[in-house]
C-alpha cells in the first residue's frame, strides 16, 4: 500500500514592525519610544512602531497627520538600505530551516515545512524554532503562522503580534474559516467587501451558502477564487527565492529644486546606496537608469546601457549625471532617483587586437568603504562630497 504523503505545512513568517524595529535596534535610547519612520512635510509614515500606534499612527499616513496625532513621536528618515540589509540576513536564517523559501517582501516570506517533522518536531516547537534564530541573528522578533495552506499562514501570522505564533492545523480549518471576517480573506476590500455585506456575507464561511456559480456571476474570477479559500482549497506552492532583477533608491525633496549642486549630490548619494546593495548581493548591472518627477508630478525616466556589467559607484554615479545633464530639467524636481538593472551579464571580452585598458583602481574605494562600514556600520564612513549634507 503506498503511503499516505506527509501533512501539508506552510509557514508564513512576517517581521514586527520592521522599519521602525531596526530604527530602535541600531538607536537603543529609542526603544520602548513611539517612533514612526517617514520624515518631511511631503513623506507618509513607511513604518509604526508598537508604542506609537497607541495615538492612532499607522502606515501610509501623512507625517504631518502623524506628528498632530503624536507630537512628542519620534520620526526618522527611511534608511532601505539598511532595511534590505537586515532582510537578507533574516532570510538566510529561514533557508537553514528549509530549502523552499519565498520571499514576498522586504518583511515577510513564506516557507514550506513539509516533511521536517523528524528534524525540527511539531509545528509548535518549528514555529518558536524559527522566531528564536530569527532573534538570536538580528536582534529582531517576528511573528509566525503555519497552516496547511498559504493564505491561512498569513492570515494566522497577524494573530498574535508582536513576537507570536499562530498554527492552524488541518482539524481546524473549518471552525477556523467560519469564524474569519471576510475582510482578512486576501484580495477582499473595497467593492469586494462591499458586494459581499449586501450579499449578507460577513465571515468566510458565509461564502459557502452560495455555489461556486453564484460567486462567478457576482464577482467573475474573483469570485471562483473566494469559494476556493472559503473552502480551505490554495495549490499555490511555495516558490524559492529568486534574486531581484534591479536595485534603485530614489528621494522626494522638502522643497522643488533643479540646482546642479544639489542634484548631484543626491545622485552621488543614491548610487553609493545601489553600489553597496549590488555589491552585498554579488550581482553586476548594465543599465542605469535616472528617474526625476516635476514639480508638476509628470515623470520621466532616461538610461543608458554599459558595454560592461558594473557595480562601482563611480560609474554609477557618472552615468546618472551625465543622464541628468541630457535630460537638462526646465523646471523644478520634486523626485530623483537612480537604477541598475539588467543583472547577470559578463563583463565584455576584448579581442586579440584591441590593446588592454590602462589599469586603475575600480572599485577599490568601494571595498575599502564596504569593509569599513561591514564591521563599524553603514554611518562609519562617508565620501567627502556627502559631508554636512542633509538628506
């Protein structure tokens, strides 16, 4: 008789607060302090800690709104880089625990548990498992749920933050999804939520009143979708991680500005953040690109593709303001951003008869910056032209 396959165990494991954790972690004086991460009167709050979420701060509302709800808030500048830098290290955590890890973003990633039981127990101890290497690595907590599917896993890793567990297990599916208001069901919100409460549906388990048919006939292939999860029914596998396919930073300024001194350093400034970023992945990019929006809002985009993959800032940088000097801007910007893309190109092969380039020492600023910055920190060491420059 063949045997049966192991019980189907999906992990979703979602940082608390990540932005706004890294913040306290790198600044212990902040801990235990509302603090949200967005700054300027033009930023939104990308993050909010715990303790700032108590006067109603949440993400994706303006600073300004914020700092009247919380005027005593703590409000820092977003620091991606070193978000990103955080998050790779948090995935490399998960991949000791299996092969099979999706990143979904910078803050969360799905992890397929299946068949791990001899190595790691049962689902309870895999779970406190994961969040305690995840803490002993960073200095971060996370919050994780694990369930025989990957939208419950998700669901199940909001239950108990911050630095929790939630399992469902296949037993308890049913009650689970009866009892769950529709509105946590991904991909339910807006004229989906509202169709739905017309329609007398107010937990997951109403869907199921109505046949798969009715569903299509009221909200098309959304709706087929909804009775499958109403059901416990998700195939979606769990997909190893695959690199990014670019690196960028871009910043909105305080004030419109198309000054040439001004432009250039927030160029210079972004394309150390992208070379840094695409030297700690180990990943070359031909093509730079050069983002700005008007103060209009209109946008524009310019690049330029390299005979040579490159991860130096230099050539970063004098690419994008060589692309800036082209798009010569005649009016103000609000935006400016710099790219890298096309990853995974070989650097171009000279012939026989063409004469080797003079040698110089690409790159070696770069490592001796990254070395630096490695063991004392991202702020440790800056280039001169960046000094007493306000970001």
């Amino acid at each position: 008789m063949a045997k049966a396959p192991p019980e189907r165990r999906i992990a979703h494991i979602d940082m608390d607060a990540f932005f706004a954790s890294i913040e306290q972690l790198d600044h212990p004086e902040w801990r235990g302090k509302p603090l949200a991460v967005g700054d300027g009167p033009r930023s939104v709050v990308s993050a909010a800690s715990y303790e700032i979420r108590a006067f109603g701060v949440r993400s994706a509302m303006p600073v300004q709104q914020a700092k009247k709800l919380c005027p005593q808030g703590i409000f820092v500048p977003v620091r991606m880089w070193r978000y990103k830098e955080l998050s790779r290290r948090v995935m490399a955590v998960l991949q000791r625990f299996s092969p099979l890890v999706e990143q979904a973003s910078v803050d969360e990633a799905y992890l397929d548990a299946t068949g791990l039981e001899r190595l790691f127990g049962p689902p309870e101890e895999f779970a406190g498992a994961l969040r305690a290497a995840v803490k002993e690595e960073t200095g971060l907590t996370c919050s994780v749920g694990m369930a025989p599917v990957r939208f419950l896993a998700k669901i199940a890793s909001d239950y108990n933050k911050p630095d929790g567990q939630t399992i469902i297990r296949p037993g308890d599916m049913r009650a689970f999804l009866d009892a769950l208001p529709v509105q946590k069901v991904p991909g339910v919100g807006g004229r989906t939520l509202e169709t739905l409460q017309k329609l007398g549906v107010k937990n997951a388990g109403d869907v199921l009143r109505q046949p798969a048919s009715f569903w299509q006939k009221q909200l098309g292939e959304r709706g087929l979708w909804l009775h499958a999860l109403a059901q416990g029914r998700d195939d979606r596998p769990v997909t190893p991680f695959t690199p990014p396919k670019s690196s960028s930073a871009e910043n909105t300024f305080d004030k419109d500005t198309r000054d040439p001194a001004t432009l250039r350093r927030w160029l210079l400034l972004q394309s150390d953040r992208v070379g840094a970023d695409l030297r700690a992945q180990g990943v070359r990019g031909r093509t730079v690109t050069l983002k700005a929006k008007f103060a209009d809002f209109s946008q524009v985009t310019r690049s330029r593709t390299l005979p040579e993959a490159i991860c130096d800032t230099q050539t970063i940088f004098d690419t994008a303001v060589s692309l800036l000097a082209e798009l010569n801007p005649r009016q103000d910007l609000r935006l400016i951003g710099v790219g890298v893309s096309q990853f995974g190109d070989r650097p171009r092969q000279l012939s026989l008869m063409e004469p080797e380039p003079t040698a110089r020492p690409k790159g070696a600023l770069d490592s001796a910056m990254d070395a630096v910055r490695g063991r004392f920190g991202k702020g440790a060491i800056m280039r001169g032209e960046l000094l007493n420059f306000d970001e």
